[in-house]
C-alpha cells in the first residue's frame, strides 16, 4: 500500500497545471524548499494522495496528476 502525502495543486479554468509536493518528513535538513502558488485567474487546492510507486517516474507521474484530476474534478 502507498503512503498518502499531501499535495498542492494549481487550477485554471478546469484544468490542472501544477502540483507541488513537499518533501517527506525524512528529507535531508537544510535542503532547498521550493513552493507553489497560484497566480491571477488561478485556483490552489491542498489534497490528501495515494502517492505511487515512484520506482516508474513515468507512470508514477500520470498516476498522481490523473488522481488530483479525479478528486478537483478537473478535466
């Protein structure tokens, strides 16, 4: 079982263009931190995910971006 993680999105006009996940707990201190926001006309969204296997980046990448869709309703 995947561990959930919880995940910023970023919305425009019904479609997702960007998330942003924070680095897990057991990330190396005093690493970079990087953020995401939304900008004018755009919607940020915090969600809860199953996060995938990340040893397939690809399919971990359309898995991830195909559940936030499916939980903002996006298209």
């Amino acid at each position: 079982m995947s561990a959930m993680r919880r995940v910023r999105a970023i919305s425009e006009g019904g479609r997702l263009i960007g998330i942003f996940a924070a680095y897990p707990p057991n990330a190396k201190s005093g690493a970079p931190v990087g953020q995401l926001r939304a900008g004018p006309g755009q919607r940020e969204h915090e969600i809860d995910v199953e996060w995938p296997d990340e040893s397939k980046p690809a399919a971990m990448s359309e898995a991830l971006h195909a559940q936030i869709r499916k939980a903002l309703h996006l298209k």
